[in-house]
C-alpha cells in the first residue's frame, strides 16, 4: 500500500511539473501582459485613420459610389461588382472589430490605476465612432456582443444608435477637469475639452442619423445638447495629422504605387457649374500639356472605356489630399455647421439655417484654404448656392457632399440621408442604382451563420441595394 501512495505522489508530482510546462509553453513570449493604455490609443488613431481614408474602405470602393473619385483602370467597384469577399466589403469589418473595436475594449477593461476615466472616456468615444462607421455600412451588426462572445448578436441598427448616444453620453461624464490626463493621443495632444466636443458633434450627427425614422426623440437628443460644446474652429476638426514615412497618408502611398483613379466628372462638373474655388485644391490639371482645364472621369465604365479617356487627360485628385502629410478629416467644423443649420430647419433649436449654412460653407473654404472675403462672399451670392429653405435638404445636401470630398464613408451616409446630390449609375454598371450598403463579410456565414441569418431576416437581403433602418426615402 506504501508503494502506491508514493508512486500516486509522484504521478503527481509529475503532473503538476507538466502542467507547468504546458503553461509555459501556451504563453506567448511576443505579447504584451501589461499593455500601456498610450501606446494602444495611437495605435487606434492611426489605424482608425487609416480605415476612414484609406484604401478598401474609402477611394477603392465608397469614394466611387458618391462619385468623388473614378476608376480609370479596374472598374469593378466602380461598375458595383463587388462580391462579399472584397477588400471593400471585409475590411471596415474586420478591422473595425479586429483591431479598433478590441484595443479599445481592452483600455476600457483596464483598472482605473493602469487607465483614468480620462483614458476610458476617450476609448469610449473612439469605439462609439467605428461602431457608427460599422452600422451606417452594414446596418445591423454585433454589438452589445461585440468583444464578449464569439458568435455575437447582430442588434438592429435603431438599438445601436440608441446605445451609441449613452455610450457617448458616459463619455462625457468620463471626460472631466478632475479624470486626469492622458498620453499618447496624437489628434487632440489630450486635450479633454476638445475631446467633449467631439463627443458632443458625434451626438448631433448621430441624432441627425435617426431624425427621419424618430424625429422626436432625435429633437430631444438635440435640444439637450450644448449647442457651445460643439467643434466650433477649424482649429476643433477632428483629423489624424500624417507625418512622413512610414506614416504617410495612404492615398498618398497608393499614387506613388498606382495609377488607378481619378477625380470623378460628377463633382468636377458641379464645381465648375458653381465657380467653386475648391476646384483646384480638389484636383490638379491633367499632366497631358494639351488639356489646360480640369477634367473628371466618368464613372460606371468598363475597363476599356476607363482606359481610352487617357490617363494623362483626367485629373488626378490635388495635392491637398494625396500629399504623404494631407490630413485624415473625420468631423470638420463646417459639418457641424451645416447639422445645426438642420437642426432649425427641423424646429428641434432656435437659429437661422441659412446663417448657419453660409457658416458651413465659409468653415470648408476657410479649411482648403480659400480665406479671401471677396472670394468666399461672391460664392455665397451666387443663385444656386444661395440657401433655398423650401429645398432644405438639397442645399445642404449638395453643400454637404462638397465639403465631404474626400471623407466617403460620411458622405455615403449623408447622401443616403438626404437624398441629395442626385447620382446615378455609369453605363456599365451591374446594378440599377447606386448601391445604399456593404454586403456583410462571407466569412460571417461559417463563423456566425445564425445571427448573421437572423439579422438578414429582420432587415432585408444582404444586398448593395437593401436600404437600411436610417434611409428612409
């Protein structure tokens, strides 16, 4: 019996001594087990950056469908034959939840000594942006789940905006004099005002998102707010500063490799319809000496089409946006303004719209670099920029989608919003109309087939042209 216990008390011993093994050998010697909450917040900025203006998500895809940009060369996208499989489709996706969604979870996870409220206020507001980035491409997505399950529920898009206004409403009480600072925050250098001004912008913007489907409790989102704590300089614009290699802005990396797009013959025509001086900061002449004005490319067309307008006949977009240092822009002052100018023509606060809508429009000359007065006050008094307040929404529309330029995931949003400009699909398109979402990822059908299929069920077909819950008309 003595020898069975003691080989019982070896086995054991020998158990444990391999279950220690077999711990050492499952951690990872690469990770970091105790993460600086600095360095993940820029990390954040920069990739969510990154997401927002570059490649995939915003001129290989959106950027065409609100026709700011063309494809010369490779029209798919630009055509709409796109599949679930595409970088267009799969990428905000997974680098939403991969990347932005889950470093931000872990700040927020963080005890108060290793990450203040200040920390977890900014995290905060950065995470309720890319779930609005998600949910205005997708519609319905993971996110009460998001981060705690691996098949998460895909809530419908009216519970994610009504859970991003009290995520941001926690924001701002996070956001205080008394939370402490913060390091590592390369937008606002920790600025916590400046941060509660963003959460405040993000508030109207999203009110404004729901304001055709639940005008009322929008207007009550909106007349809470305080209208002072808003972006209120060009100074305020939240933007991500681009430096230099390897931090370039990454359309600037993309035409230093390609040669694939163009500014689109849409906006370049209605700039020169309206005298508009952001023409030439929109683009650069043509490099063909010949052509000695702007040129646009047309969208929608083939391969063959695309090519045969001459690469060196179209413009390219300026310099402004393709420079390795241009900024990534993701809410301007003039947005701001031109949601205010809404808001009173909505009746939910008091104001002039059309004051605030020249404000809008001289906030984004002012930002591309038009401060001459006699420049800014000719283009106001022009008849088709004047502010028609029986056509409220085609003026700041159109407004909108010109300060918008080069911010595609918003004026995608906004466009379906507000119905205006008017767009329509090239000649070679594959579909009728200009596409109103992103096919969800085909990854999401093995990986969580259930709730992506019960989500379908709820919104509508995972097609391009399925509207969702906020797009009305």
């Amino acid at each position: 019996m003595k020898k069975y216990l003691i080989s019982f008390a070896a086995a054991a011993i020998l158990l444990a001594a391999c279950n220690e093994s077999l711990d050492d050998i499952n951690v990872n010697p690469n990770a970091t087990e105790h993460p600086n909450p600095a360095y993940l917040l820029t990390g954040v900025e920069k990739n969510g950056a990154d997401l927002y203006w570059g490649n995939a998500a915003n001129y290989a895809g959106i950027l065409l469908f609100v026709q700011h940009w063309a494809a010369i060369q490779y029209t798919d996208a630009d055509r709409y034959n796109v599949t679930s499989s595409d970088g267009i489709t799969t990428t905000p996706w997974n680098t939403g939840y991969t990347t932005l969604i889950t470093n931000l979870n872990v700040i927020l996870g963080m005890d108060d000594e290793a990450a203040n409220a200040s920390y977890k206020g900014v995290a905060l507001t950065l995470r309720s942006w890319v779930f609005l980035l998600l949910t205005d491409l997708y519609g319905d997505i993971p996110y009460s789940e998001a981060g705690k399950s691996v098949v998460p529920i895909y809530d419908a898009q009216q519970s994610v905006y009504a859970g991003l206004q009290a995520d941001l409403d926690e924001a701002l009480t996070l956001l205080n004099s008394s939370a402490g600072a913060i390091s590592g925050d390369v937008v606002y250098g920790g600025d916590i005002a400046k941060w509660r001004k963003f959460v405040t912008s993000l508030k109207l913007r999203i009110a404004l998102r729901t304001a055709d489907r639940e005008s009322d409790k929008a207007g009550q989102i909106i007349s809470s707010l305080n209208l002072s704590d808003l972006i209120g300089s060009n100074d305020e614009t939240f933007k991500f500063v681009y430096t230099s290699s390897p931090y370039n802005n990454p359309q600037h990396d993309h035409f230093v490799a390609r040669n694939d797009y163009r500014i689109s013959k849409t906006i370049v025509d209605k700039l020169k319809s309206l005298q508009d001086p952001r023409l030439p900061v929109y683009a650069d002449l043509p490099r063909d000496a010949s052509v000695t004005d702007y040129a646009g490319g047309a969208n929608g067309l083939s391969n063959g089409d695309a090519n045969s307008q001459g690469f060196d006949k179209i413009s390219r977009p300026g310099v402004y946006f393709i420079s390795p240092s241009a900024p990534a822009v993701v809410y301007s002052y003039a947005e701001a303004l031109f949601n205010l100018a809404e808001a009173v023509e909505r009746g939910y606060i008091a104001g002039s719209a059309e004051e605030y809508y020249k404000q809008a429009i001289t906030a984004s000359l002012q930002q591309f670099g038009i401060t001459d007065a006699a420049t800014i006050n000719d283009y106001l008094a022009q008849p088709a920029v004047q502010y028609d307040a029986a056509e409220w929404k085609k003026s700041i529309g159109e407004q909108k989608w010109i300060a918008f330029f080069g911010q595609g995931l918003d004026a995608f949003a906004e466009w379906r919003r507000l119905d205006f400009p008017l767009l329509t699909p090239g000649p070679a398109a594959v579909l009728d109309n200009v596409p109103v979402r992103l096919f969800y990822p085909g990854a999401e059908q093995s990986l969580n087939g259930k709730n992506r299929s019960a989500a379908v069920a709820r919104q509508g077909a995972d097609l391009l042209t399925t509207k969702l819950w906020f797009d009305v008309n």
